[in-house]
C-alpha cells in the first residue's frame, strides 16, 4: 500500500472509529472515547513501526486522548475531552512564542514535520482543516479562514467510477479540479500556490 496513504489513514482512521461509535451509541461519548484511545494508540505504534519513529504531533494527540479521555469516563464529564483541543492550541502558542529563543529553524516545521500540511501552515497558507466522512468519500477540507468556507477539499473516492477518480481536488463550490489514482502523485504534482 502506498506511504501516503497509510499516513492518511493513520491520521483520520482514529476520528473516524470515534464517529462510527459516537453515532451507533446515540452520541455517548463513554462509548465512542475508549475505541478513540485504542484507535489512537494503533496509529501511534503504526507510524512508529513504519518510520521508526514518531512525529510530534501523533505523539502529543495520543497522549492527550488518552488523558482527557479518560478523565472524561472517570468523571462522567464531557468538559474533559472538549478542553483537548484548547490545550493543544495552548501548547502550539506557547511553541510558537518561546521557540524562537531555542531554535533558528522555523518551530511549526520542525513541530509538524516535512508534510504538505506544515509547509502550506508555515507559509501562513492555511489557517485551519477539518474533516468529513460519508459513504462515498473521506474529505480533508482546507481554510484559509476559519470563519470562511473550505477553499478546497483533498478526497478519497471509496466507489470511483474510474481508477482516476480515486483521489481529486475540489474547490469551494465543489467542482473536481486535479484527480489522481494515486494520493501522492496528486499532493505532489500539485501547484498549491495557484490554486
């Protein structure tokens, strides 16, 4: 299987058994956080048995999941898991703000990594993601703003009419502009400064 897929799917695959739990228990987070922490756990060790080591960020998610997550069950308190992502925006700020006292490199690259998304982050290209999840495709949606709409969704096809049609780029009004059968060549053979 393709590199870049696996890391795509070890990227979403935890949010996506959450979800699936999340709605057949009728929105019972006591049901849907444990399969999100072995979800999580799985993708972590995964990365690490791919790359032989693991980047910042799985690493820090996975152990706030578990740690929020579980102090969620054990309080039966919501509040727990939704102060998950403030605590990571508070991390990132305070690596942002104190990094460069320790660092020439740019912090947000050596946090995130080589991928496309800490580039186009560093750049100050993107401002925010989200994900969406249906029958037919998994999409990672692009902000520039996060009070404004996606300014382009990355998807996988699950039933492509055509092996072309596997992975594509849409743009805001959802039109296909870029596809590809292959997740790497369209992230790579992409300009996404002009799009």
């Amino acid at each position: 299987m393709n590199k870049s897929v696996i890391k795509f799917v070890t990227d979403i695959g935890p949010l996506a058994v959450f979800f699936y739990f999340y709605y057949i228990s009728d929105k019972n987070l006591k049901v849907a956080i444990p399969p999100l922490i072995i979800a999580t756990i799985i993708s972590v060790l995964f990365v690490w048995i791919l790359d032989r080591k693991i980047p910042y960020i799985p690493l820090l998610s996975g152990i706030l999941i578990s740690l929020f997550g579980g102090l969620t069950i054990y309080f039966d308190n919501p509040k727990f898991i939704y102060m998950k992502p403030t605590i990571i925006n508070i991390l990132f700020a305070l690596a942002l703000f104190f990094g460069k006292y320790f660092t020439n490199e740019p912090v947000l690259k050596k946090i995130l990594g080589k991928s496309l998304y800490a580039q186009m982050v560093s750049q100050g290209s993107w401002k925010d993601y989200g994900l969406n999840i249906s029958s037919k495709h998994i999409g990672f949606s692009v902000f520039k703003n996060s009070s404004e709409g996606a300014m382009y969704k990355i998807c996988k096809n699950f039933k492509p009419i055509n092996k072309n049609l596997k992975y594509f780029i849409t743009d805001s009004g959802g039109k296909i502009i870029k596809n590809s059968y292959n997740l790497k060549n369209l992230i790579t053979n992409t300009d996404w400064k002009k799009l």
